[in-house]
C-alpha cells in the first residue's frame, strides 16, 4: 500500500501498489494532473515519471495559481 496525504486538504488516503506505479499514477488516484501538483517523497520533489515501491508515503502538494 501507498500512504498518501494532500498537503492544506486534510486527505489521507491508501492506494494499492501495483508493479511499475509511477507518481504520476498516484496522482491521478487521488484526483490530480501533473499540472495541478506536485509530489515528494522523503522531503524531496519527485518528476511524474518516478517509480513508486511499496510502502511509500507520498505528499501530495496542489498547486495553486491566479491572478
């Protein structure tokens, strides 16, 4: 299982692990685009395109924009 928390949302949630999951996989598990947040894994920002292992815990930052 991945352990995931989004960052000012208050939601934590667990997504099953699958072989080959990439952050970008775990994003849109919990409702996100790789325009929308970013993540971090162990305190540092990880691309979309990094594998997750089992156990993980990721931090779900939204980004948030205006003008």
């Amino acid at each position: 299982m991945i352990r995931v928390k989004v960052l000012g949302r208050k939601i934590e949630r667990e997504v099953e692990w699958r072989k080959g999951m990439t952050v970008k996989d775990i994003l849109r598990e919990v409702g996100f685009n790789t325009e929308s947040a970013i993540a971090r894994i162990n305190g540092r920002v990880v691309l979309e395109d990094e594998k997750v292992e089992d156990g993980t815990e990721v931090e779900v930052i939204p980004v948030v924009s205006g003008g």
